[in-house]
C-alpha cells in the first residue's frame, strides 16, 4: 500500500484588503493624504490590493509609487471611452 502524505491543501495569495480608487465616489469623499494615513497604519500592508482608473502623470502615478513602495499591490485598470 502506497502512504499518502497529508499535505494542506494549496493556498493562493489574494489580498485581504481590495480598495477600487478608480470609483469617482471614494475619491470624493477621501483623499490621497487620508489613503496613505490610512495603509501606514494598516498592520500588514502587503493584504492591501488597490485599483486605479486610468492614471494621470501628476498625482496618481506619485500615490502609486508611495504605495508600492509600502508593499501595497496596485492595478491600474484601462477604461476606454
């Protein structure tokens, strides 16, 4: 008889935190300043997974950058229209 080895089954990484920053109504009611505040304190920064719309050269490419930098993984999503 063949012994089986009783492994855990096979996990897969998937953010615990998921923030759409693409959605016009959270960026009205937050700002970047707050985000960052927000993910620095967030105990493991590297559960957090935020998407961007599509992003301008002035601030968002900035924002995205601070937040890589914290271990954050960040999407930004392509709309065309």
């Amino acid at each position: 008889m063949i012994a089986q080895d009783r492994l855990a089954p096979p996990t897969f990484q998937s953010s615990s935190v998921v923030i759409d920053w693409s959605k016009e109504k959270l960026q009205n009611k937050f700002d970047s300043a707050s985000l960052l505040q927000w993910v620095q304190s967030f105990p493991s920064r590297d559960d957090v997974h935020i998407y961007f719309g599509n992003v301008s050269f002035e601030g968002d490419r900035i924002l995205m950058r601070k937040l890589q930098a914290m271990g954050c993984r960040v999407t930004s999503r392509q709309y065309q229209g």
